[in-house]
C-alpha cells in the first residue's frame, strides 16, 4: 500500500513555482534539487483539484488521498494563482527525468506535459474566452475532427432509404422502425443484465482484471447523456442509464461495452492496478475530463464493442438472446444489423454539426436540423444531443473520431491476429498512452 503526505493545497502550489523559478538555490547539493516525475505528478493532481473549483466537472473520477480534495476546496486557490502553477509545473515536468528502468517512464513525462497544457486551454475557457472548436479539440484531445466524406454519407442514406422503403422523411423511417426495438420498462433491468454479462465474459477471454473487479448500475433521468461510468477507484464501478427517451435494444450491447467491458470500467481498473498499484502513479488516481485521455477513453471505449464482437456475433447474440428477453421480435434482428453496418458512415456528422453550431456558423434550430437528416434520428434524440454539445462542447470529437483512431490502432499494431490485436487494445487503455500514439 501507498501512502501520501497530506499538504495545504496552497502552500504545495507555492512551492511548484518556487522551485521553477529556483532550482538550484546557492549552497544546496545539486541532487536535492532534482526534479522528479512523481514530484510533478503529486502537484499535478492538486493543481487539477484546484481547477476543479473553478471548472466544475474538470475532474471526474479521483480516488487519491481526500485530504488533498479537502485541501483545495478550502484553500480556493484563484484562477490566475492556479494558471501560474500550471505554468510552473510545465517547467519542472520538462527538467525531470525519466526513470530509465522503466519502459513506461518516457510516456508517462509526455503524458503529463500533454495533460498540463490541455488544462491551461480549460483555464483560458473558465476565464470566458471564446476558443475555436478545432483549437479548443486540439489542444484539449490532441486531434481535429476530419470533415465527413459527403458522397460517402449520401451514399449511406441512400442505401439506408433503400433498407426502409416509404415516403416519410428518412429519419421519420429509421425512428419509426427503431421505436420497434423499445426495451420495455420491466424488462429493461433483466436485458442490460444479460448484455452486461455477455461483454464481460467476451472481454475476460482476453483480459485479466483484478479479482475484487465489481460495478452496479443505476437507472436515472434527466441527464444530456445516454449513459455514464463513475469510477470508484478500488476497482469498482457506479454505471448510470440514463431513461429520459426509451432504451432501445442496441444500446444494450453498446452500453454494456463502452461503460463496463472492456470499456471505461475495463480501462479504470486496469489503470488502478498497473500504474496506481504496482507503480505507484499517483497521476491515475485522478481521472480529467477535459483532457487528452478522454479522447483514449471514449475512443476505445466505442470500438471496444467491435473488439468485443464480430458484427455476426453480435446479431446472432442479440437475435437468439437480447431480442426474447426483451419481447421484441428477433426477425427484426437482421434489419437492424444492416441498419447499423450503413450508419457507420455517418459517425462524423456530430461533431462536424457541433463545429459549425459552436463556431456560430448555425444556430441551434439548424443543427438539430442536421443532426435529424445525418445522423437519422427524431426531434426528442436531436434535442438531447444540442443538450450534450453545448454542456460539453468539442468533446463531442472523442466517439466518433476517437473511435475511428483506435480501431486504425489497433489494426495497425495488432493486424489480423486476435491475441496481438487485444494485446495492442489493452496497451491503449491501460498505458500513458496519447491520442498522438494512436496516430501512424
């Protein structure tokens, strides 16, 4: 077990610039001086909780020492104080050196020098500056949204009109058809228990979790998303359903993935206990949100259902097991997998429409517009997903974009092996890896 000093969050965060500003006071021995990674990432966790103050929702997990939280909210470091600390720390994190023994040593300094700059951009939009959405996704998630292929995106409506034949509007026919695959409210609990189940004996085929490995899931509304993970650190979970619009039955395979197995819980745990427990990093305790291992984790997250199931498994699984159990017709099941193989083109849409709503190109009655004819869903769904872009603005980038980019990832590194390709799956998730490393 680890055990951390407790200190006054203002007093720490005075001693980071005074120690850039000063790093070899005169008479001292030059080793006492010396900058290390775990110095820098100690301060950088309570520099993230001071943020947190003033950007609330900055941090979304942590799980370190409560005294260190205690000691920020009390302490209520102001906005430039906290900028000037960052600043400090980015010095010192470029003066310290890597442990040379381990292999991870390099990536975790970039690590921490990426995670500091995304945060100075979050301080400059907690100050109300207006930053662009391909800046603000850059410097926050390290990449900009591609513009979508629009003849690849006709050419998937197209073959969607010809799917689901009528003269409605084609989103009217996709939401028409989707509102045939509702999970019924009493049989809501027992289909996301299944799915659940089924993503994690998939994922445990490839994977070795710790032991004491545990989450519970809640159902709760009024929320602008589908579903959330709040990790618990110890290795547990709370996974929240959002049931403001109806479940249908895919999200019960998307859902089971991408929050549990081998997705955001998956990665959560694995990180406890590789880089907390056995390396004593104390950085991953702390999980931020506006920062470039969201895009990691939201990007493998997505394609984790792909590593999880080929698209016959996943049919054939959802037709003879999901479909019963919910009372939804299984002949529906084939449909509905072509339905999402031709959707697949349209991943880009949303966060191309949150560019140009966030950018003030469109007001907010074009982009649900756009997000109905795009992304081919109903007015109710278009008005959550304005919702989510304007309460978390170019994180949008993270699913969509971020899902492609680990899926070229994974193709690149694991190519047509399995146990390589989970090998080069498991290394993104549960490593210091950035969005850059999953880049050629």
């Amino acid at each position: 077990m680890i055990r951390y000093a407790a200190l006054s969050a203002l007093a720490l965060l005075g001693a980071c610039a005074e120690q850039a500003a000063d790093p070899a006071a005169p008479g001292e021995a030059p080793e006492a001086q010396a900058v290390t990674l775990d110095a820098v990432a100690e301060d950088y966790v309570k520099v993230s909780l001071a943020l947190e103050a003033h950007d609330p929702g900055f941090v979304d997990a942590y799980y370190g020492p409560e005294e260190w939280r205690t000691a920020a909210e009390a302490e209520a470091a102001g906005l430039d104080a906290v900028s000037d600390h960052i600043d400090a720390l980015l010095a010192r994190a470029a003066q310290a050196e890597p442990d040379a023994e381990d292999e991870l040593s390099d990536d975790r300094k970039a690590f921490l020098i990426a995670h500091l700059e995304a945060m100075q951009t979050r301080v400059r939009m907690a100050r109300g500056e207006t930053v662009p959405f391909d800046e603000e996704t850059q410097s926050l998630y390290g990449v900009v949204a591609p513009e979508p292929d629009m003849e690849e995106v006709e050419a998937a409506l197209a073959a969607i009109g010809d799917l689901l034949p009528g003269e409605d509007p084609l989103w009217k026919r996709v939401d028409d058809f989707k509102k045939r695959l509702e999970i019924p409210d009493e049989n809501l609990q027992v289909v996301m228990d299944a799915a659940i189940e089924e993503c994690r004996a998939r994922t445990m085929d490839h994977v070795a979790l710790p032991e004491d490995e545990f989450f519970h899931m809640e159902l709760v509304t009024d929320q602008p998303w589908s579903g959330y993970n709040w990790y618990q650190g110890g290795h547990e979970s709370l996974i929240e359903i959002n049931t403001d619009l109806p479940v249908r039955i895919d999200r019960a395979v998307d859902l089971g993935c991408h929050e549990g197995y081998p997705g955001h819980h998956t990665l959560n745990s694995l990180r406890e206990a590789r880089m907390v427990e056995d390396r004593g990093w104390i950085e991953f305790t702390m999980f931020p949100l506006y920062a470039p291992t969201a895009l990691i984790a939201e990007g493998t997250a997505n394609y984790g259902i792909d590593m999880a199931f080929t698209p016959e498994e996943r049919e054939a699984f959802e037709r003879d097991v999901l479909y019963p159990l919910a009372g939804i017709d299984p002949a529906l099941a084939e449909t509905n997998a072509a339905l999402r193989e031709d959707m697949q083109a349209l991943r880009l849409m949303r966060a191309d429409t949150a560019r140009d709503y966030l950018d003030g190109d469109i007001d907010a009655e074009t982009y649900k517009d756009r997000i109905q004819r795009y992304t081919l869903t109903s007015p109710e769904r278009a008005a959550q997903s304005l919702d989510f872009t304007e309460t978390y603005r170019g994180y949008i980038v993270n699913y969509g974009v971020g899902e492609v980019m680990a899926g070229q990832y994974v193709d690149r590194v694991g190519g047509d092996d399995e146990t390589a390709r989970w090998d080069a799956f498991i290394h993104a998730i549960a490593t210091p890896v950035l969005p850059s490393d999953l880049q050629e």
